[in-house]
C-alpha cells in the first residue's frame, strides 16, 4: 500500500491546526515539517546507544506524516526503528498506512551493524560475487547506482520498514560519483537507474522517485560535482513521457546555507538561470528541504530579534524559527529534522500551528544586516 489522495487528507484534516500544516504535492497532503532519521559519524558506537523509535512513534501520533530515511543511515539502523514505530502507530490505531508518505534512499552500499569484520569480503560476497554489480561499478567502496543493486537495496529497506512499498524512493547523492567517472556516464547511469525507477511506479512497489544531494544542485556550474535539474527532467521525460513520475528533489537548506532559495545557478530551456526552488517550480519537481537544522550547528549565537519578528510565529526557542524559515520558503513542500527526542519532537511541532512566513516578510530576511 501506498499513500493516498484520500489517505493523506483524512490524516491533514484529523491533525491540522493551520491550513499551513500541510502542503500539497502530486496530490497528496505531506506535513509542512517531516522527520528524518540522519546521524552523522555512523561508526561511532554512541550513534546506537540511541534509538529513533519513540521519537517517530510521537511525530506520527501528532501531526507530521513526511517520514524520510535512508538505509545507509545508521547502517540500516534507522530504517529498522522507523518500521517499528511504524508498525507500533498502525496496530494502536493512531494511522493508517496510506496517511504515511515515506521515503528513502539508495545508492550507498548498506552494511549492517553490527559492522562485518571485513568490510571489502562484504562487498565481494554480497554485491559481487551476487552479481549485483561489477567492481569498476562501485566507487570509492562505497556507493553504486546499478540498477540491480538500486532493486536489492529496495528489498532490503522494504524488509527493514516492514512495508510493501515506498512513497518515494531517492538516488542518494549520485554526484559522489563525478570525480571518478564523466558527467556523460552519470547521466548514462542515471537513465538506467531512472528506467527501473518507472518500472518498480508501475508495479506499485514505489509511489515516485527523486534525486536526494548534498551539494550537486547548488555548486557553480563548473564545479566537479555540479548537476543540471533540467538535465535529469529531460531523461525522465524521455524515458516516462510528460507523466514520469520523477517528482521530488531533496536539497539542504537552512539559515546558514540559503544558496536553494538565494543563488541562481541553475540554467532551463528559455536560456535563463533560476534558483534550485524556482528551477523546480518550473520542471513540476517538489522540493524537499533537508538538513533544516545544519545538525543543530546552526545555534553559535542568540537568535537576531528583526529575523524572529520577519518569521513570525512567537515561537520560543531558536529551533522552532530555524525550521520555520525552512518550511516558510517559496517552492518548499517540506523541511526535514531529525530528533531521537520525544520532548523535542512535540516542541518541533508546535511550529505547525503557525502561519508560515509571508514572501515578503521572507525576502526581506536576507536583506538584515548582522543576522
């Protein structure tokens, strides 16, 4: 099972507060604020002291139906929580599965944890000696986009969530791969990756696909690891016709790293250059804003009095206005936070009840001087 149309609003209209709650996209009603399940240094053993379980659980049960996660995360880790509080939420009636729009990512290659001794027999015995993928497909020992190996890996997160199915499934950060092969052979790669992709849509084993980056969609057009939006539309367009269903982009964007909202580097057919969020509005791609909180790296200093009054909202801490501000951009479904954090969660939410920030209101944020 899916997300549904029906689905989606009859969670948006039990939980919301706002109208500005949810947001629309391909239909469907997806909380303005998702919750992510990212840690970052996963070979640290305190990032599984840590379970992400009840934190889930509280964002389902109040109001956020936008789940995102990844099966790299936490090596495999955090996928396994999300589906049990997923299973948990389910089975005490607090949601039906088509409410939940999930999402998450292939392209690493998923050890689990506990870690195998050896990491490279790993790769040799279950990716290759499988027929997965030949080495020279993997790169730097890490990630891969064979379209084999994107099926095992959605198996795989299917098994870890307990689900049928994904709303939306992601190439994870396919520009790590520039550097060691052309810009040419991506794309090559990626039209393979994205031929899978339609066909897994038409067998409902995935609802959509996107392409979920760090940096390629928002480096100069020079840089090694730049990638064109327009250049990926073009491919699904030419492989699903004008109803592919490469519909969503997930991009960082934060206080501290605007450049989706702020800098044109993205070039489209009229010859103009536009924003990642204006460049999306136009080719039909939903954004999906990611790293909302920088890691709560955000948080060095007060919070500027001005930028609080421009948001809005009267919220209480710092984190609460981070994330409207995330959310508040023009061309943003929804922004992402990741919290293991029950308390922190509810306090997360009360953003939901606020407006979000008005354009003008918003623009004139990055007119302030000092913050």
């Amino acid at each position: 099972m899916l997300a549904s149309i029906e689905g989606t609003k009859r969670y948006a209209l039990k939980y919301s507060k706002h109208k500005d709650a949810y947001s629309i996209a391909e239909n469907l009603a997806i909380s303005s604020l998702g919750i992510g399940s990212y840690m970052p240094e996963p070979y640290w053993e305190e990032a599984y002291k840590v379970s992400y379980e009840e934190a889930i659980y509280a964002a389902i049960a109040n109001g956020i139906n936008h789940i995102d996660t990844a099966i790299n995360y936490r090596f495999r880790q955090s996928e396994k929580e999300i589906g049990k509080a997923i299973k948990k939420a389910i089975a005490n009636g607090v949601v039906k599965r088509d409410e939940l729009f999930v999402a998450s990512k292939a392209g690493f290659l998923p050890l689990d944890y506990p870690f195998p001794q050896n990491p490279y027999e790993w790769i040799d015995d279950e990716i290759i000696k499988k027929e997965l993928a030949e080495k020279e497909d993997i790169i730097a020992d890490q990630h891969c986009l064979t379209p084999k190996f994107l099926t095992q890996s959605l198996e795989w997160s299917l098994e870890n969530l307990g689900l049928e199915s994904i709303d939306c499934f992601y190439l994870h950060n396919p520009e790590i791969q520039l550097g060691y092969i052309d810009y040419k052979t991506l794309l090559k790669r990626i039209e393979a990756a994205f031929e899978l992709f339609e066909s897994l849509c038409a067998a409902h084993k995935i609802g959509f696909y996107g392409i979920a980056s760090w940096n390629a969609f928002l480096w100069e057009e020079d840089h090694a690891e730049y990638i064109r939006l327009n250049d990926l539309v073009k491919i699904a367009q030419k492989i699903g016709g004008e109803n592919h269903r490469f519909r969503f982009i997930q991009s960082p964007f934060n206080l501290a790293k605007p450049h989706a909202y702020n800098y044109t580097n993205q070039p489209l057919d009229d010859g103009l250059y536009y924003t990642l969020f204006q460049a999306a509005e136009r080719l039909k791609i939903n954004a999906i804003a990611s790293s909302s909180l920088l890691r709560m790296a955000l948080f060095k200093r007060p919070f500027s009095p001005k930028a609080a009054a421009l948001l809005g909202g009267g919220f209480s801490n710092a984190t609460q206005y981070a994330l409207q501000f995330a959310r508040s951009a023009i061309g943003v479904k929804s922004a992402l936070f990741s919290s293991t954090n029950a308390a922190h969660v509810l306090e997360n939410l009360l953003v939901l009840e606020a407006e979000r920030c008005a354009a003008k209101s918003y623009n004139a944020l990055f007119n302030l001087q000092g913050g």
